[in-house]
C-alpha cells in the first residue's frame, strides 16, 4: 500500500517547527514521537507525559551521527550496522558520546542534561524516512532533535495518532495524523534499547528477538532476556 503523505516532506516540516522552538508529533515507524529542541519545548513535552527528569530524552538520529558522536568499538559499530542495514531494524543504543562534538554546541545545558546520563547517550537510528530526514537534517545543520514517544509516561508507545493522549497532542505546536505505524503492536513496545557498553538491554522492545538473535549469530554476543534494572 503507498503511503498518500509524503514522509520527507514531513521530516522537513518537523524539523523546521522544532529548530525554531516548537514541539512536533510525527510518526515514527516505531509509534508516534513528540520531539523539541530547546530548552521550553523539552520542559513543555516532559510536562505533557508527565514524565520524571530522572528518564532522559533520546536523540532522534542515524549511523552517520552514531559514527561521529558515539565513542565504542569496532564490535559495537558492527552490530549496530548489522542490524540497522544488514536486517534493517530499529534499534536504540545506549553508548558513551564525545559532548564536545560540534552537533551538541546549539544544545542548551538543560536539554543537555536532561538528553543524557553519565556521559551516555541514547540513539534512535532507522526508525523510518521521516524520523531519517530529521536525523540527516539535525547533522547537517549541527542542530539535533530530541524527545520521546508521543504518550503519558508508562502507559505505552501509541501507533495511532488518535490513541496519542489529548494532552501530550496539546502540546505539539505541530501534529501530523500519518496513520498507523510500521511496528504497531498490542503491547505498546517501543524501539529495544541496548547498551552497548555490555549489551545488556535497556528496553526489550520492536523486534528485541531478532536483535538477540543477529547478536549472537554474527557477533557470540549473548543478550539477556530481562531489561537491566535503570
């Protein structure tokens, strides 16, 4: 089925809203995001779902950026590959960064602060074309996007705009209805998160089975089943 909207057209409407102070809601391939750049937009979607400081932003973004910003070896860089282009999955990672890159300079240090947690950073890569032009976008400009999924805190990714929380949807100054999204599911999972430093999962979420399974195919990585305690 083709897609009536233009999914790049929306990553540069996004980002357009969001550089110049708003907060955006999309659709990811991985559930509705609601995402901000400045300092009062992260303040306002962290208000709307109600979400605890002590649970850090994710930064929306793509294997170029991992490569420039994220400090890990050769064995981290290669499963992250293996599975965003060898199988074509989302994928989160959890990973060291270098907080003097350049990308990081337009950043405010509330949005900083709460975007990371000690001196990691999470990643959301490959998680559909219009989340990918707001990554390609956000490195070419060295201005990123951060934020989280579109719902009240705990309460589950949502894949339908309509399903998204009337007061996290009053909170975008910018909310595209795209339909259902790619890796909708009953359980509200959102992207698996991994940390790279010992592979050990953050979230067990979208397709966590065949992340496990590509780890200890190509790499005799075991992942463990259970997410790790925060």
């Amino acid at each position: 089925m083709t897609d009536p909207f233009d999914p790049i057209s929306d990553g540069r409407i996004v980002y357009e809203r969001v550089i110049s102070g708003g907060v955006a809601i999309f659709r990811a391939d991985v559930g509705y995001a609601i995402v901000g750049h400045t300092e009062p937009a992260i303040k306002r979607i962290y208000e709307a779902k109600q979400r605890s400081f002590s649970k850090p932003c994710g930064m929306f973004g793509s294997f170029a950026m991992f490569e420039e910003v994220i400090d890990i070896g050769e064995r981290g860089r290669d499963f992250v590959r293996a599975v965003i282009f060898d199988n074509g999955l989302p994928l989160s990672i959890v990973a060291p960064f270098r907080s003097s890159h350049p990308l990081f300079r337009s950043v405010a240090p509330f949005v900083m602060a709460n975007s990371s947690k000690a001196g990691t950073i999470d990643i959301l890569m490959n998680a559909g074309p219009t989340h990918d032009e707001i990554a390609r976008l956000a490195l070419e400009t060295s201005m990123p996007v951060f934020g989280s999924s579109a719902n009240r805190s705990l309460t589950g990714s949502k894949f339908v705009f309509d399903d998204v929380e009337s007061e996290v949807r009053a909170a975008g100054d910018l909310a595209l209805d795209r339909g259902r999204c790619k890796y909708w599911n009953d359980q509200g999972l959102g992207s698996t998160i991994i940390d790279l430093h010992d592979f050990q999962p953050v979230r067990i979420g979208i397709a966590f089975s065949e992340i496990k399974t590509i780890a200890a195919r190509a790499f005799g990585i075991d992942i463990p089943g259970q997410a790790k305690a925060a």
